[in-house]
C-alpha cells in the first residue's frame, strides 16, 4: 500500500516555544493513526502544520506524494485533505444542509449537484432529520457530525479527526468510535487525534505518541500501553497495571 | 410552492408599482425623497455584497462612490464623454482601486479592517482636495448644464432620474440574487461566518473576498456619477463623504444584512422616519429630529440586532412551529 501522509523532520516554534520537534511518522493508505499525547504535546499544531494553517520551520509533509508545505489550506483540501476542528467551527446561522453544501462546492460548482452530494454526507453521518436546522441550534455531537459531514463532502481522502469525541457521554462515544469505523471502511485514511484511550483502542491499529512536541513513541495500541514512557508521561501509572480499563487518561 | 407563486405575485405587483409610481407622484419634493431612497437602496445592496454576505464590515466605500463620481465627470468636462459610458468607466476604475485597498485591508480582520477601509476613502479625499491642478481641488465645479441631453444623462424632469435610481437598484438586486443561490453566495456566507473553517473546506477566502469587492465597488461606483449628474456639482467632501460609507452599512444592519432585501426595506425604514422626524419635528429645537433619529436607531439595532429581515425570519419560524410554546424564543 502506498503511503497517503509522509511527515518528516517537522518542526514549528512558537517564540521560545518549541511546539514540534523533528516529528516524523507515516500513514499509509486505509490506516487510522491515533496521535495521542498530553495537553500542549503538539498534536493540534500538527494539523495545523499538514493543514497548512501555519509554515513549518523545517520539515515536510506530503500527502499522496504532493509536497504540502508552502500550500494554503483550501489547496490542500482541494488536494483531498480534510479536518474538524478540537472547537467546532459550524457556519452557526447557515442550516445543517447549506453547512454541508458549502464543502460539496469545492468538487461541484451546480447547486443541485452539491445538494445531492451533501444530502448524501448529512445521511452518512446519521444528520439527516437535522437537515433544516440552523448548525448553532445542534447539541454538540450533532455539531461533531456536522464538522465530519462537511469535510466528507470535500471527498476527502484523508480525514483529520481533532478531538471529536471530547465532551460526549458515553452512549454518544461509541456512536462516534462507530462513525469513525464506517469512515475507515469506507476507505478513507483517518488521522485521529483524542483523549479518549477507550475510543483510540477501538479505532486505531497504529499509534503515535507526542510530548512536549516530541514523538516518544510509535507502534501498535498494545505496546504503546505497555510502553515505561508513554506511562510516564501521558497515561499514568494506574494505567500500567490495569491495561484494559476503560476510561479517559489522567492529565 | 404556493408560497413561491405568492412571493413571485408580490415581486411582479411591487415591480408594477414601482414603474407607474412617477405618474402618481408628481411633486418634486416627493421624488427627491424616492430618488434619494432608490439611491441609498442600491448603495445599500453593493456595500451588502461585501458588508453583509461575507460580513466585512467596510466603512470606506465612499472611497467609490467617489471615484465613480470623478471620473465620469472628468472624462465629461475634460473630454466631453458622456456620462453614460463615464459611469461605465467609473465603476472599472473603483473595481482596479479595490484590487490594492483590498490588498491592504484584508490583511487585517474585523474592528481593524473596518479602521483601514475608513482610512483609505478619507486618503482618496484628501488626494482630490490637495491636487488642485487635475480635479478643481476644494471648490470642485458644477456639471455643465445642457438642458434636456438624455445622452448626456441630463434631463428636464425628476421621474427620468427615479428610473435611472429604479434600473440601478434593480440591477444590484439581480445581481445579489444570482450571487446568493451560486456556490460564491455560500462560500461568502461562510466567510462571514468563520474564515478558518471555510479555508478548511477549500475555501480561497482571500480571492473570494477579492473578486466581491470588485463587484461591490463597481457598483457602488455607478451610485457617484448618478449622484454627480443628479445634483450638478461635484467636490471631494460630497464624493467622498463619510455619510455615505455610514448610509451604505447603516441601511444594511438595519434592513438585516446578508439579505437580499434588506438594504431595501432597511432604507425605505430610515429614510422615511428622517424625513417624517424632519417636518415633524425641524422648526422645533434645532437638531432635535437628529437626537431621535438616532434614538430610534439605537433601539432598533439593540432589539433586533438581525435587522428588520432577522425579524420577520423569526417571526416566521416561530409561527410555523406548533406548538408555538415550544419554539426557541430568541434562538
């Protein structure tokens, strides 16, 4: 399988802050990777930096072999790069559909045809009794959805999930852990980013750790549990001795 | 569809009304106020482009009005080129002068932006005041009058100017409701709403603004050499006045703004209750129909900060709802 996301040698300062530090790590095709980490680890300004909200210091990120660093964001979503953001951004006052509707037109200039497929979106993401609704008017799962509606009807190829089940109950994260499944059956690369170890257990195969914007560890979900570090410096050390305990890691 | 059958007969009668309404209204006083209202409608609705869809509140399109004011004038006394195709002519310059104000202004977001666009309509008065030589300088100069010259967009009578006013208008709104149901009308909408999201989506927010401004300061262009040809007189502190960058917003916020109509009705609101407060209240204490202009002003934007378009919505809505004790009260 080729590889759809290729960041090497990244790194962003912010000031004397070191955000990222010379983070590399690779997606390949049908994956999802979790980035996990604690608070102020780097992991929204990577998404930022692949999104190309911010430049890189040094780096690069290429997706599905196009170089990304040095490209706006519209133009690496045009290149089939789509994220939600850790706040929901909904456009409040538009309605689900006409939300959903503004990210078809990047594929299809025709009104209808962008209705069609955001139509087709809003269904996939289980919105559709919304559809009439104003986006500020939605609870905040719903408001998730909609995020994940409008950056599928990009037609994306690779998603970037930023803490899209922060703030659900429990019921509503395992909706969520089941979206997020039917996205990768689907065929989409996912990059997920999450608290939640209970949901990044259950989605992803691949899972790469940041600290202080360092990556400390990479592997799969078993060893990265297992892992002294990561225990050290993210899951805690009750962790260690109940692995299969469900729940959100302490900060 | 009943309602759209309803809407189009309310849009055919409104239009019908419109066109015979000089033949009803014959006094001159009466069709100044329905030019003046035609007039600040259609600024209205190219401020509304920019201002209302895309929520970029510029407080500096007088810097157009201006331009399109001066340059038909220019080509009519220096060259003797009609208005016609000054006006034409006008709103090409005002659209190129958008390229680098934007270029400046957009730089800069919300409270900052609207600072830089005010800055930039004050800079272009300052620039006629002071280059005396190329443009009359601060006494400005009178339209020759030639009488009766409809090719010279001079006419003996006030209705021909109110068809001008209507043609303008309803130009803009053409426009506007083209630009509302195309892809550009959401992607400006989501701009308003949150850039970053809207670049997230593929959005080219810098071009789209871009190529909106031109279209607002053509046609706010337009507005400066009607005014210019209505009135015979020209100087920078007219073309460029700063009322006219607040008029433009102003009937926009009111009326409800990223509306198709709502300059509109925004206009018609104001400026009837200015000119009622006038002969109600002008030969009282002077300046007082201001005082109460502006009251009625505050209190319209503190009630209904949607405008008077965001109203009826909501009235809509909650109408529709049944039962009505479970609609959203001030959603």
């Amino acid at each position: 399988m080729a590889d759809a996301l290729v960041i090497n040698g990244l790194n962003k300062r912010f000031g004397g802050l070191r955000a990222v530090q010379d983070v590399s790590f690779t997606v390949r095709a049908n994956e999802t990777l979790a980035l996990i980490g604690p608070n102020g680890a780097g992991k929204t300004t990577a998404f930022n930096l692949i999104m190309g909200f911010y430049r890189p210091d040094a780096g690069s990120v290429s997706a599905f072999g196009a170089e990304l660093v040095g490209m706006r964001p519209h133009q690496v979503c045009a290149l089939g790069v789509a994220r939600t953001f850790q706040v929901a951004k909904p456009f409040g006052g538009m309605s689900v559909l006409d939300n959903v509707m503004t990210g078809a037109f990047l594929r299809d200039r025709s009104p209808d045809a962008a209705r069609a497929k955001a139509r087709e979106a809003i269904d996939f993401v289980g919105l559709s009794a919304r559809e009439g609704t104003a986006a500020r008017d939605l609870t905040t799962i719903d408001q998730r959805r909609l995020e994940m509606a409008r950056a599928l009807a990009t037609q994306p190829r690779l998603l970037l999930l930023d803490e899209v089940m922060a703030g659900l109950n429990p019921a509503e994260v395992d909706q969520a852990v089941a979206l997020v499944g039917k996205l990768s059956r689907r065929g989409l690369t996912i990059v997920i980013v999450e608290h939640l170890m209970r949901a990044i257990m259950a989605v992803a195969k691949h899972i790469v750790v940041l600290d202080h914007g360092q990556k400390i560890a990479e592997g799969a979900p078993k060893e990265i549990v297992a892992n002294p570090e990561v225990i050290r410096a993210y899951l805690g050390s009750s962790y260690a001795h109940a692995p299969a305990a469900p729940g959100g890691a302490a900060s | 569809m009943r309602l759209k059958r309803l809407g189009g007969i309310a849009l055919a009668s409104v239009i019908a009304l419109m066109l015979l309404l000089p033949l009803a209204v014959t006094s001159s006083f009466a069709l100044d106020i329905l030019i003046r209202v035609l007039l600040f409608s259609f600024i209205g609705t190219a401020w509304n482009l920019l201002g209302g869809y895309a929520r970029q509140l510029s407080l500096g399109h007088a810097a157009f009005f201006g331009l399109g004011a001066y340059t038909s004038t220019l080509l009519q006394i220096d060259f003797g080129i009609s208005p016609w195709i000054g006006m034409v002519a006008g709103g090409v310059v005002a659209l190129a002068a958008s390229l680098p104000i934007g270029w400046l202004c957009f730089r800069l977001r919300g409270p900052y932006f609207t600072i830089a666009t005010i800055a930039t309509a004050q800079v272009l008065m300052l620039i006629f005041l002071k280059f005396r030589d190329f443009a009359w300088g601060a006494e400005g100069t009178t339209i020759p009058n030639l009488g009766h010259a409809p090719l010279m967009m001079q006419f003996d009578g006030k209705a021909y100017y109110y068809y001008i006013a209507l043609g303008l208008l309803a130009l803009a709104l053409a426009v506007t409701a083209r630009i509302e149901r195309s892809r550009v009308g959401y992607y400006l909408v989501a701009i308003g709403e949150d850039e970053d999201a809207a670049e997230a989506i593929g959005v080219n927010v810098p071009k789209v603004k871009r190529d909106i401004y031109m279209i607002s300061a053509f046609l706010t262009a337009l507005a400066g050499t009607f005014y210019t040809q209505y009135i015979y007189f020209i100087d920078p502190q007219t073309a460029f006045n700063f009322n006219v960058s607040i008029e433009a917003a102003l009937v926009s916020i009111v009326g409800g703004v990223g509306t198709l109509w709502g300059p509109v009705i925004g206009t018609v609101l104001l400026e009837t209750t200015s000119a009622l407060l006038q002969s109600w209240l002008g030969n009282s204490v002077g300046g007082v129909q201001l005082t109460v202009y502006s009251l009625i002003l505050m209190a319209v934007i503190l009630w209904r900060p949607t405008g008077i378009m965001g109203f009826l919505t909501e009235w809509r809505a909650r109408r529709a709802k049944a039962p009505p004790a479970l609609a959203k009260a001030q959603a």
